[in-house]
C-alpha cells in the first residue's frame, strides 16, 4: 500500500511538473511568433499537447520549401499532409516544440521568419 500511495504521488508531481514545462514552452512559442510575425500568423490547437498548427494566409509552402528548412534544422510538416482532401490547409504548417529548449524556440521561429522572407 505505501509503494502504490508513493508511486501515485510521484506520477502526480511528474505529470504537473511536465504540464508546467510543455506550457511554458508553448508561451514561448507563441509570443515568439507573436513578435516574430506580428498579427499576420494565426495558431491553431495551440492549448494543447506538443505541436501548434500554424495559419500563414496567402501562403501555399511547396516541398523546396520544405527541403530547405530541414536542411536548416527546423523540422516542420505541412497540414495539408495529413489532411484527407487533397490540397486543403495549404497555407497551415504543423510546428512541434516538446523537445525543445526556450532558445531553441525562439531561434527556429526566427529562422522560420527569415526562410518565409526569403520565399515572398
């Protein structure tokens, strides 16, 4: 009975204490975005989980696109592949951030900028 109490207390404290960092990178994330972008990126499913959707109207993001932010460290996927209609979300890209430190956050969304830039 006491290794099952302490076993459950100690996945209570894990589990809050995981909830606590995963939030405070996904704050991170978003006012990374929020100063990077300004007003013109909108997140979508972002209270939740590891990845944020992000919305770049007007934006369709092609593999050489794709290709080029990997080579360059950022591992981001286009929604519209895991969509099952074909060529919808096209302008949304699917950004994981779990594994990342807060510097890493905010250096990839800068790189990211600058890759978007570099594509108008």
């Amino acid at each position: 009975m006491a290794f099952s109490s302490f076993l459950r207390f100690f996945f209570d404290v894990l589990r809050f204490n995981t909830r606590r960092i995963y939030g405070k990178k996904r704050n991170v994330l978003l006012s990374s975005i929020a100063a990077v972008f300004g007003s013109s990126v909108q997140p979508w499913g972002d209270a939740s989980g590891l990845h944020a959707a992000l919305q770049f109207p007007g934006r369709k993001f092609e593999d050489t696109f794709m290709h080029e932010c990997r080579n360059a460290g950022i591992r981001i996927s286009p929604v519209m592949r895991y969509c099952s209609i074909k060529d919808s979300h096209t302008d949304k890209l699917l950004v994981g951030y779990g594994h990342l430190s807060y510097e890493q956050i905010q250096e990839n969304v800068s790189v990211l900028h600058h890759f978007l830039a570099k594509t108008l």
